[in-house]
C-alpha cells in the first residue's frame, strides 16, 4: 500500500517590504511520503518570497511536466516555474523555455558549492533563471518551525527574511548565485 501525503495547513503572514508587498496566506501544503521537513519549508520560503494572489503550489513531486511551485496568468501562460534541489540543466532548459521566470532555490549543504561549480556555466545560458542558494544550517532551523497546523510571519527586508512562529524565530539570508539577466 502506498503511503499518502501529510497534510500542513498555515496561516502565513507576508511583510515584504522589498516589494512592498503585505498579506495574509491560507496555505493547505502536501508532504509527500519522500519530502522532508527541510524541504517542505524551503517550498514555503520559495511562496513568501514571490508571493502573489496567483501563486500556488501544483502537483509537485507527482507530476513530471509541472514545477512544484508557480504564478499562471489567466491564459494558461507560466509567468513563474519554481524548482527546489539541484537540479540538472536539462529540466531547467524546459524550464526556461516554458516560463517568463524560473528560479531555483538549492540547499543541501557542502554539495551545492561542488554542483554549482559544475553547473554554473550551463546556466548562466539562460536569461530568465534565478539560482539562490539557502544555507544548511538555516534550513535546518527553519524545519524545528514544522508542525500540522503553523500560524508563522515572514518579515522581508533587505533581502533578510525571519521566518517565526510562537515559539521559535530563524532568520535566513539566502545567496544568490545567479541573477536574472533580463
């Protein structure tokens, strides 16, 4: 029998003041059985950072065709595609030419530096990718914020997001490692 998805229910409080932007979300998020507690919360630091009424997470890890978080227009069109990893320059080829934007958010510690090396080059090919880098230990701090139901404010400023809860606060300054070249 194949195991189900864990069901995360957040209230997540947006203060951008990069982007000026302020909200309140009411997000439902699946785990799958395979995704960990660090990624998960890397996804929903991905959301805070581009947050708009028309983002939201797809399908995910089920579906091969779809990123697993990202803005549409009305018309079908991908303003946003959102990976998470390390990712291979095929997918974010497709990526790229799927979507007006494609940012990757890659954590995984002492690997990303020797992935980066070997990846940087082929990247730097696209103009509408946007490669960050979220270190280690701040993604380990950001999963001691997991629970079934979080109610959690994202402050944003400067660059510098602190994620909190009512018992715990991180602050995560992710790197980027490549920046759009629009």
């Amino acid at each position: 029998m194949a195991l189900k998805a864990s069901i995360f229910k957040v209230q997540l409080s947006i203060a951008d003041m990069d982007r000026h932007y302020y909200q309140d979300h009411q997000l439902t998020i699946a785990q799958h059985p395979s995704e960990t507690d660090e990624r998960m919360m890397v996804r929903l630091l991905a959301f805070a950072l581009n947050a708009s009424d028309s983002l939201a997470f797809s399908k995910g890890l089920c579906v091969d065709d779809e990123p697993e978080l990202w803005d549409r227009e009305l018309n079908g069109d991908i303003r946003l595609w959102v990976e998470f990893g390390q990712s291979d320059e095929k997918w974010l080829r497709k990526a790229s030419g799927r979507a007006d934007e494609v940012q990757l958010f890659a954590y995984g510690g002492r690997s990303v530096p020797v992935w980066w090396q070997q990846s940087q080059h082929a990247f730097n090919r696209y103009a509408n990718l946007k490669v960050w880098e979220i270190p280690e230990e701040q993604v380990k701090e950001m999963a001691q914020l997991v629970s079934r139901s979080m109610k959690l404010g994202c402050n944003i400023s400067d660059g510098i997001i602190y994620l909190s809860s009512d018992s715990a606060s991180v602050m995560v300054e992710p790197k980027v490692l490549k920046p759009l070249a629009l």
